[in-house]
C-alpha cells in the first residue's frame, strides 16, 4: 500500500475534549483490566514503578528503529542500514532513560553485544514480511483520540499508518515479544480495533486492514474489520469503562490469575501469591482515578 503523506494527527488537544469527558483510557489500560482488574489498579490507580525487562527494551529499541528507517530516502531502507542504526537507537535510549544501562549489570561480559545482536536479528524477521522500499508510511508512532458516549476520551499510539491512494487505511503494529502467541494475540486485536474504532470515528474511514507484523516468526497477521463490528466494540469498550467505574467507586479490584501472571510485576503484592495490596490510595486536589495513568505514550514494544 503506497500512502499518501498525512502530515497531522488525529488527536484532540485538551481544549477540544468536551467538557462532558469524565475519564480516558488506552488500549493497553483497557487490556490490562480484562486481563486481570488487579493488575490494572496496579498501573492506573495505585502507579506501581515497574522495572524495564530485557525484553521490553528490546521491543523498544527496534520500534525505534523501524520508525527511523522511514527516515531514509525509499532506496536505502535495507537490511544493513537498519542494522546500522541498532547502536545508535540503543545509545539514544540510555542517554534518554540511564536506568537501562543497568539492565546488564548481573550479565555476561557480551550481554550488551548479544542483546544489541538479538535485536538486529528481530529487523531481519521485518523484511522478511515487508518491503520498506515499496512503502511510505502516513504517519509513524502517532497520538490519535476520539470521545466515544461523550464521557470517555479514548486513545493511543500507532506505531504505523498506512493511507492508500483511494483513502484506505492500513494500520500496522510491530510484535517482538517472546511470551506465548496465543495469550497476547487476542490482545494485539483488541488493541488494533481500538485504535480502527478510533480512526473511524474520527475520519468516518472503517480501516481496511488491521495487521499485525511478527518479527520474531516472521509472520503477518492480517484482519478486516468492518462498521457493524466497530459499533459492537465501541459498547464492549464503554462497558469495559463503567465496569472500571464501578470497581473504583467500590474500591474492589480482584485479581484473575492466568498463566499471564508469570511476567507480572507485582506478584508480591497479589493476593493470589500470598501478598497485600497498598492501601487504597486517596485522591488529592480532586483528582480523577479513573483518568487513565498514562498520560504519555507507552514505550513501543513495552507491553508487549
């Protein structure tokens, strides 16, 4: 799909939200709730610090490589130029967040080199499933929003648009994390029609394609959604909103234990692994807890 040059988000600025908008929510807040309420207080209302993991900072990194590689001219997005820009990202990264340089500490001497390796081996799965020759991205890493039942405010990051010629909308999200497929490939779908949801509200445009990009297996994920579709999600996403209401107001968040529990966090504080959770925290100044956490873009790759 060649794409058109769009060079504006869809996102609205704190003085087009309407005053009715009582709360917001991301895609990657709206999962956690379903996939464990626990877990989403844990994240949205009590804002536990959670440490970046190898894994997730590799997802970063090469997200913040393949938006960098749009940067070169059509004919020099190669595999030895994403390469080339492995290091570079990385260092960027440290010098952004320095925490990271600490994610090597109790490693290897080559840990650094082997994890610098082990994502330029994740680039490699990229072109095996695309061309970045043949494309011109729309829009890279963009904040897009829409209000849907006039109180919620809901958004998040695409880490690729395409828009055909004709208006069609592609919109294409990297995958590089090493949990098991199955668990997260029903989450990346929510997420992509979270976003579709809100392109097609805010362009009246029902994207063509939903696709998900498989680097580690070098594998497409293809899925057309359509507006019958999208009217059914936007109540399970209001629904999934007031349920998050209700869970706040009675203070009764409970955990769902899964075998998703083994990347969690905060095991510690689970009940379910013999833990406590803090305290109820109280809002001051009157804040809104149920205002998504989140108030700027995940690290690509982070919750993946």
């Amino acid at each position: 799909m060649t794409a058109e040059t769009v060079t504006t988000t869809q996102s609205l600025s704190p003085a087009q939200v309407p005053p009715t908008v009582r709360a917001s929510l991301s895609p990657s807040r709206a999962a956690d709730f379903k996939t464990c309420p626990l877990l989403y207080r844990f994240r949205s209302i009590d804002r536990l610090p959670e440490r970046t993991t190898v894994e997730q900072a590799r997802g970063t990194l090469v997200h913040a490589v393949l938006e960098r590689l749009f940067d070169l001219p059509a004919p020099g997005r190669t595999p030895a130029a994403a390469g080339d820009l492995v290091a570079p990202q990385w260092d960027r990264m440290v010098t952004e967040q320095p925490e990271l340089a600490g994610l090597f500490e109790d490693a290897e001497p080559a840990g650094p080199v082997e994890f610098l390796r082990s994502a330029a081996a994740l680039l490699e799965g990229y072109f095996a499933v695309e061309d970045p020759t043949r494309l011109e991205p729309a829009e890279r890493e963009s904040l897009i929003s829409a209000v849907v039942d006039e109180e919620l405010l809901i958004r998040g990051y695409l880490d690729r648009l395409d828009v055909a010629p004709d208006g069609a909308l592609r919109v294409v999200d990297y995958k590089t994390g090493g949990a098991p497929r199955e668990a997260f490939e029903a989450r990346a779908l929510f997420q992509l029609k979270f976003y579709a949801l809100v392109l097609w509200r805010t362009r009246g445009v029902v994207p063509r394609v939903l696709r998900l990009l498989y680097l580690r297996d070098a594998e497409v994920l293809d899925y057309t959604p359509d507006a019958d579709e999208l009217v059914r999600f936007e109540r399970t996403v209001v629904a999934l909103w007031r349920a998050i209401e209700q869970a706040t107001v009675r203070q009764d968040f409970r955990p769902r234990p899964s075998r998703l529990c083994d990347w969690c966090s905060h095991q510690a504080l689970c009940p379910t692994f013999g833990g406590t959770p803090p305290p109820f925290p109280v809002t001051v100044g009157g804040g809104d807890p149920l205002r998504d956490a989140r108030s700027g873009p995940a690290a690509p790759g982070a919750d993946e």
